[in-house]
C-alpha cells in the first residue's frame, strides 16, 4: 500500500511543479475576498471556457512586471470566456489600491492562509494557471519568457496556451519552469 501511495503522489507532480500537473484536475481553491470584502470563488468560473489563476505577490518586482501584460490579456480574452482572477499570498490588497493605479479587469483576491499557493505548488510568483470548468489543468508556470522586457519575449506561453484550449487543442508547451519571487510560506 504504501508503494502504490508513493506512485501516485509522484504521478501527481509535474516536471517543474511538485503538486499539480497538466491534465489533472487542480484542487479546488477555498472563497476567498477581493479588497472590498466581496467574496470569490471557483463557482464563479463555472459558465466562463477558461479560468487563468495567477498567483502573485504586490512586494515581488517580477510579478509587477507582468501586471500590465496580464491586464492586456485579460482584456483580450475576456469576449472570448476567459477569466483571470489574480491571489495574492503575501499582503492582503488595500481597497484605496485601485484610487493609486490603474485597477485591473479582473478581481485581485488574498488568501492570509496561503491554501491556494500551497495547493497548487506555486513557489514563485507569478505563476500562472489556466484550467478548464472540470478544473482540469491546461498550462501551468511562466506568463511569458522574458520578465523583464515585453518587447523581447520570444515565447508568448501563457497567450499559446489559451489559444490552443480555445481552438479545442492541447498546448504545444503545457508546462514550464516559472520565473519569480520566491513564496515565503508561513
């Protein structure tokens, strides 16, 4: 019994993720409250084709320089039923945030007990996520390959990877190794 818990556990993990791997069905994530108090859910994700989860940390340089190609993709796949939810996992967002910056067009969430990251195995941020309604995981890691400039980016993998799901194929890279702000889990 214990062999086959071992197999499984490591069947579980992917090549750069050691809880989640592409094609299983990703754990569901606990409700969690934007910065106004309002509440958000996996539920909410249930009409909409793709669900991308990017976990993230305000204090992390690499994930703010992804905020605003994350909000252009937003934008871009929304008419198209994706919908981006952003947790983050170190501070808990400030409601008078949105006065200070442009306000993203989708719902920045905190999770003080850190459940999501963990679940899913996020140990940088940013790292995204995109599943299907069954939860069923598409992609998971990079937003793209390139950081720190956007003009230089040679692999859109984030952006591939919704396109193909949204054409009813698997991704050419359904997986890679993210690159970020290591998570400080308490």
């Amino acid at each position: 019994m214990l062999l086959l818990l071992a197999a499984t556990t490591f069947a579980a993990a992917g090549e750069f993720n050691a809880k989640v791997s592409p094609g299983h069905v990703a754990p569901a994530w606990p409700e969690l409250q934007d910065a106004a108090g309002k509440p958000h859910s996996f539920a909410d994700s249930l009409d909409t084709k793709l669900t991308v989860v990017v976990v993230t940390a305000a204090e992390c340089p690499i994930a703010s320089a992804y905020e605003d190609r994350l909000v252009k993709l937003a934008h871009e796949f929304a008419p198209r039923g994706v919908r981006f939810v952003a947790v983050e996992l170190s501070e808990p967002p400030q409601a008078d945030d949105a006065d200070q910056k442009k306000s993203p067009p989708y719902p920045l969430l905190y999770d003080p007990a850190q459940r999501l990251g963990r679940d899913y195995g996020a140990v940088v941020t940013p790292t995204a996520f995109v599943l299907r309604p069954d939860r069923r995981l598409v992609y998971l890691g990079a937003i793209d390959d390139d950081w720190n400039d956007a003009d230089e980016v040679k692999h859109r993998y984030l952006r591939d990877a919704l396109e193909a799901a949204l054409a009813g194929r698997e991704p050419k890279v359904r997986e890679t190794k993210p690159v970020g702000c290591p998570i400080a889990y308490r």
